[in-house]
C-alpha cells in the first residue's frame, strides 16, 4: 500500500514509520512526505531516508485551495492511504470527502478525552491516572473519527506536560506504525 505522510514539524512520528516501512514484511510503503511548512525539521529525515518531499506554505491560499494542492501531489503520486502525523491544519471536508477511511491520524491522548491541543497539560490538570495516545481514521471533525488503537502511559506524581509528552511519544512511535501496518493489511 502506498502511503503519503503530511507533517508540519519535527517529524518524529513520520521518521518512525519510514523506519517501520523498511521491513521485508512491511504492507505499506511511504513515497512521498508533504509539509505546509517549508522548514519542516522532518523534511531532512524524510529526504536522508530517501523519500521525497512536497513542501509549499499555506500562507495567502484558502484552505480548499491548499488542499487542492496537496490532494494533486497525493494523487500524481499514486498514494492509497494518508497518514496525519504531526499535521497541524484542519483539512477541509472536500479533502477528507475524497479520502475517505484512508486517512489516519495520530492524537497525543485517550480519545475521546482531550481533542485539540494541549492534551498532557489538560490531563494533568484534571488529575487522571493515565493519559496516552490514539490512532483514529479521520473525518470532518477535529481529532473525532473511529479510534483504530491506543496505548495508555501511567502519569507519575511530578509529571510536566513535557515530560509525561516523552513518554506518550515513545508510546506514539510503537502504536503508529503497527495500526498503520494493521490497516494497511485490510486494505490490500
Ligand atoms: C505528536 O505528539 C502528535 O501526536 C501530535 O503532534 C506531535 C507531533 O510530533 N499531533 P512529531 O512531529 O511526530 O515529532
């Protein structure tokens, strides 16, 4: 299965399933990374792994326009399946209508709890036990969307927001490419 990855920084989850993707029984291949930051940092690991990218700023288009653009790059690349990892932008419903339940998305808590931003901060401040991660194929709404996995990390007396968004991300990386495998698979 051909994957694209969008991004719009670090890249860390993406470099994660480029890795995962290098295995001889790997269902998915990725074959082209897109950013709607030029200087995305993941772009270079992207690039050092030998995938190419697609990078062109947002700025002064309209969202549907954008994601004109990307959907083109998607296509002329003969992508069957996107991966959200680190993509900081609502896609517009015209983009997910043409995707549609072949785009996944990684979000940094226990779905539903904590959708948007600031997840490990809102945990903490509500006093859970745990907080975690959780893989979701994407539909209109923001971060909603049939939960395909999850993974739960204990929050320890002391955590930060950073330090408890380490060990969700250690987790994030593990949990990512194994549902991203595990759909892959179904789709074949
Ligand atoms: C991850 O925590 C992801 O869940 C969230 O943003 C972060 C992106 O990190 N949506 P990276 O770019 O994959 O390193």
């Amino acid at each position: 299965v051909r994957v694209g990855i969008l991004i719009s920084g670090r890249g860390s989850n993406m470099a994660s399933l480029v890795d995962a993707s290098m295995a001889a029984d790997s269902p998915y291949r990725v074959v082209r990374v897109l950013s709607n930051v030029e200087d995305a940092g993941g772009l270079a690991i992207a690039t050092a792994a030998g995938v190419p990218i697609w990078a062109r700023s947002h700025k002064g288009l309209k969202r549907a326009e954008f994601d004109a653009l990307i959907d083109a790059e998607l296509r002329a690349a003969d992508v069957e399946l996107v991966a959200l990892a680190g993509y900081m932008r609502l896609l517009s419903p015209e983009f997910i209508a043409g995707w549609e339940g072949r785009i996944l998305n990684i979000h940094p808590s226990l779905l539903p709890l904590y959708k948007g931003l600031d997840t490990h901060a809102r945990a903490i401040a509500a006093g859970d036990a745990e907080a975690g991660c959780s893989v979701h194929v994407v539909t209109p709404e923001l971060d909603d969307g049939p939960v395909i996995a999850q993974a739960r990390v204990a929050i320890r007396p002391g955590d930060t927001p950073g330090s408890l968004a380490d060990r969700v991300l250690v987790e994030e990386h593990k949990l990512y490419a194994t549902a991203l495998a595990d759909y892959a698979r179904r789709l074949r």
